[in-house]
C-alpha cells in the first residue's frame, strides 16, 4: 500500500511539474504575443501619422505648384483601401518620394511654412519608424525561436502558434526567393 501511495506521489509530482513548465512557457508566448500587438499598435500610429501628413500636404502642393495633374496620387488612392501595414509603409514611402520631388522642383514650396512642418514631421515619422520596424522584428525574431524550438514548440503546437513575418513581408519559409521588397 505505501509503495502505490509513493508511486501515486511521484505520478502527482511529475504531472505537477510538468504543469507548472508548460504554464511557463505559455505566460512566455503571451508576453511575445503582448509586445508584437504594442509593437504593431505603434507601427499604424506612425503610419497614420504619415499618411496624414501627406494628405494634409496635397491642398498646399495644388495652390504653389498650379499643377493640373492629380497631386500625391498615391494617397488620394489610399484613402479607400484596406492594406497591411508592410503594404502602406511601401505605399507611404513612394509618396514621400513623390512629396520630395515637389519639394526638389518647386522653391515656393520650400518656403512655405506649412509644407515646411509637413516635411519636418516627416522627417521625424522617419526615424520612428525605423525604430518601430527594428523592435518590432527583434520581437519577432525571439517569438520565431520560441516556435522553432524545443521544448516551447509543444505548446506552440498545441496553442496553434505560427511562425510570423518580420516586417519587411518577407515569408522565409517559402521556396520563392524573389520577394524582397527594397
């Protein structure tokens, strides 16, 4: 009877232990799953910070150039569309190419203080992003590891936890090797 209770004991212990790693490791992946989310919240704010910026440029682009052609394309395009945010990063980046070329080509708008301001912001939503892009896939590099590897892949398994794309876009597990986006 005392060596079935003992058994029993040892049974209960392990079982418990076991618990308790696999509650770790879960508590490990919902911190990951936590930052990526903050990671990404800041990611759109600064997006929507841009896009907004370039938004507000058109108006004063169209008085100081008396172009008559549509001003910012891009973004008067952007207005009805659904995008990831790697897709309206690159979509943001190609109308900021476009902003400077008005602002290269045109001196008025070079001294107006308005376009001024929206260059400057601009500027500043540049390194943000920069940062935000370089933490969020720091993030997403470790929860990868975490999915990847051994023991924590049994709880990625069991909880359904994917491998993510880093922010680029860039899916490393597929066989097609001319994605990158530059």
């Amino acid at each position: 009877v005392m060596v079935g209770f003992i058994y029993v004991l040892i049974i209960c212990i392990i079982i418990c232990l076991l618990l308790i790693c696999y509650i770790n490791m879960y508590n490990m992946f919902q911190s990951y799953i936590i930052r990526i989310n903050e990671a990404e919240a800041f990611i759109d704010t600064t997006l929507r910070k841009r896009f907004d910026l370039l938004n507000k440029s058109i108006n004063i682009i169209k008085a100081h150039t008396k172009t008559k052609e549509e001003v910012l394309e891009i973004v008067i395009k952007l207005r009805s569309q659904k995008l990831s945010n790697f897709d309206l990063d690159r979509k943001l980046y190609d109308a900021i190419n476009e902003f400077n070329e008005y602002k290269e080509t045109n001196e008025e708008l070079k001294n107006n203080e308005e376009f001024v301001k929206i260059e400057l912001g601009l500027f500043e939503s540049e390194s943000e992003i920069v940062a935000a892009r370089k933490y969020y896939n720091d993030i997403i590099t470790d929860y990868n590891k975490l999915v990847r590897s051994f023991p924590t892949i049994v709880v990625a398994k069991i909880n359904k936890y994917n491998l993510k794309n880093y922010f680029d876009g860039k899916d490393m597990n597929d066989e097609i090797i001319n994605d990158f986006k530059l």
